[in-house]
C-alpha cells in the first residue's frame, strides 16, 4: 500500500502507508520546516555554551558534553526526518505526534547550561525522553495501518523503548551515586551504539520506503540552519567587539573572514550530488547518514570557535590565540575531511577530487601554528581562503559542469 495524498483541506485522519520512493516533486513540508526550528533553540544554547568554554580556556573539558547533547538533537532530528520520509500523512494524530517532539526538543535545550557546567542531564534526558515517546507512538501506528511494513515498525517501536528505558536507568543510577563518574562516558558510548543498531536491526526483514531527494534535502536544511547559528554566534562576537570599541583592522580582517568561511562552507556543502547517490546506492545510506553526525556537529564548533575569534580581536581573552585558531582550524578541518567521507561510498565520481579536500584539510589544520607570526585575524581568513580555493578548483573540474540533482 503506498500513501495516497488526501483531497485539499482540513485532513482529520489518513490511513498511514509507505510514501512512493520515486514520488515526484517531494520535498520538505510546512511541519518539517516548522519541526527544524524548534532545534534552532538547542543548538543556540549548545554553541553558546562552547564558545564559554572557550573563551574561558576549558574547551576541552566542554566537549564531552557538547558531544554528548548534540548526539541527542541529532540523533532526534534524523529519527523523524527518516520516519517523515517514509509514512508522513500530514493529519492530525500526525500533527499532534510531531508537536509532542517539538516540545520534547524545548525541554531538552532548557536543560543544555546544566548540562555543562554542573553535569546535569536530568533535563536532557526528559526532553529526549518525551521526543522518542512521540517517536514511538508514530511507529507504533505505521504498525497497526500498514500492515506490509508491521514487522519493521514494531522493531523500531521495541528498539527505541529499550534502549530509551536504558537512558533513564543511567540518569537513575548516576543520580544514585552507583555509577562511576569515570564510567559515565563509556556508559554513554555503549548506548549510542545502540541507538545507533536501532535502525539496522528494524530494517533487516524490510526496509522503509525513504525517498531519497527529500532525505539530501532534509539533510540540507538542517545545514543550512547549523550554519545560521553559527552567523548568529559570529554577530553575538561582533556585538561584543562593538561594546568593547574593539573595531580595528583585525577584526575588520576576521569579520570579512569568517563570513566568507561560511559562505564556502555552504558552497562546498552543496557541490556533492547527495540525491541521486543515495536513489542509487540505498544500501549505503548509513554510512552518509550517520557520518553526517561529524559535519553537524563540525558546523556548529565552527561558530562557536568564529564568536570567539571575533571577541579575542576586540580585547584580550585569557585563552591563547593559538587555541582560538585551532578552536576554528579543527571543525573546518573534520568537516572537510567527513564530507570527502560520507560522500565517497555513494558518488561514484566524486565532484569534489579527494586530493584537493583532503590536502586543504590538511592545510587548514597547519595555519593556526603560524598565528604567533601572522596574527588571529589572518589564520581565520586563511582556513576561508584555503576553502574558497576547493571550491574554485572545483568549479574549474569538468565533474562539476554536471546537472545538478
């Protein structure tokens, strides 16, 4: 049974079946788009927190949770896009079920400073709770209406609640005192495995009916939303620089830099034909959909690092300047590297030529050595020109002259 689209007006209730994979012009719903902006909260609050971090000189001790809460809006984000790409009816009961998940992702980035500075993940763990509640109430009605497809959604019901109990039993028992706080994080990396094994397990007998050019469009999106807070994090900068009468050629230099370094980022982003590579390799969509965690997760540490940077050039920060380029330097760098990755197993022709990616990755992570010769300001414009010269020598490939998706 395929999903059949539903008489124009108000849809009180349709019955839930698989959406055509090859269903023309599909592309993201009102919801869809309204769902994505409740996550622009939690990734705000995430990157503030960050960039805190770093201009305090902890970086490193933030990343843990940084890690940690960004693969629960992740993880939550990519379950319903998935989900939504299969059985979206776009009624009620469906309207209702997504709402409860948007509220589940308000409660989860309330909890984010907690998280941080006093390792407090009860409110985490109730918004990521109340999401997979919805979540599952989803795949528990694909069940009981599209009975081909029963097998697969009662895996996927069974697989969240368990693994979703076992969340709630490590919030219980650290609580408690009972778990170690050195086991917290291999606790936690035992359970994102599993999170991880949910979807595997639930498609072994048969798999959902994703359509491609609405999941590369999903994925764009949220790009594209990573990449406007790290705009907005970057303005957050610039304000303090104007508040602290900061405004010189350095951060004339790093303003004018970090834009374009977003900006080609986007460019790069969008150069790889995402599309048609998972219509024709479905079998590895895993691999490109979860290695999008890295790019994600990179985009996001890219603004944290550009508001920092933009701060360090209007007054001093206790933190060095070398730590502030690198703060830059290693998000650029692993999304370079993650998007050569994720895109190599489904592309057969890259767009993008491996050496050119990888030696500008390479580059990128070797500028912030020379910022005790050349400055901050320089090295930030220096990792944007670096990608600028991808896109270019991209451009100038016959690959890239192709249609695009």
């Amino acid at each position: 049974m395929t999903h059949e689209a539903a008489p124009p007006g108000i849809r009180i209730r349709v019955r839930m079946g698989e959406r055509a994979t090859d269903e023309p012009h599909r592309v993201s719903s009102p919801l869809e788009l309204l769902f994505d902006l409740t996550f622009v909260v939690a990734i705000a609050s995430l990157t503030v927190q960050l960039a805190h971090g770093i201009a305090e000189g902890h970086a490193l001790g933030d990343l843990a949770p940084f890690f940690m809460v960004f693969f629960a809006i992740w993880w939550a984000w990519m379950n319903f896009t998935w989900f939504a790409s299969s059985y979206d009816t776009d009624d009620v009961p469906y309207r209702l079920l997504t709402m409860v998940q948007m509220a589940g992702v308000l409660v989860l980035a309330a909890g984010v400073p907690a998280a941080f500075e006093n390792s407090d993940f009860r409110a985490v763990t109730l918004g990521y709770l109340v999401m997979r509640i919805g979540l599952v109430a989803q795949w528990v009605r694909a069940g009981m209406e599209h009975p081909a497809g029963r097998v697969t959604a009662v895996r996927y019901a069974i697989g969240i609640t368990v693994v979703q109990a076992l969340w709630l039993l490590r919030l219980g028992l650290t609580e408690a005192g009972v778990l170690p706080a050195a086991s917290v994080i291999p606790v936690f990396a035992c359970l994102v495995v599993l999170e991880l094994a949910v979807p595997p397990w639930a498609e072994r007998t048969r798999s959902t009916s994703w359509h491609a050019h609405h999941i590369a469009e999903r994925y764009g999106l949220f790009t594209i939303i990573l990449l406007g807070e790290s705009v907005f994090a970057a303005s957050t900068g610039v304000q303090a620089a104007f508040e602290a009468g900061g405004l010189g050629s350095a951060f004339v230099t790093i303003a004018v830099g970090g834009l374009v370094l977003l900006f080609a980022l986007w460019w790069l982003y969008f150069l790889e034909p995402s599309a048609s590579g998972l219509a024709d390799n479905r079998d590895r969509s895993y691999v490109w959909g979860y290695g999008h965690y890295g790019i994600f997760a990179a985009l996001a540490a890219v603004g944290a690092g550009l508001e920092v940077a933009v701060e360090q050039t209007a007054h001093h920060l206790e933190v060095a300047a070398i730590t502030v380029g690198y703060a830059v330097a290693v998000p650029v760098g692993g999304f370079l590297l993650l998007l050569w990755a994720v895109h190599a197993p489904i592309v057969a022709r890259p767009v993008i030529r491996p050496v050119v990616i990888l030696t500008a990755a390479l580059v990128v992570l070797l500028l912030p050595l020379t910022v005790g010769l050349v400055g901050l300001a320089v090295v930030v414009s220096a990792i944007a020109g670096t990608v600028a010269v991808v896109i270019v020598t991209t451009l100038l490939t016959p690959a890239a002259r192709q249609p695009a998706d």
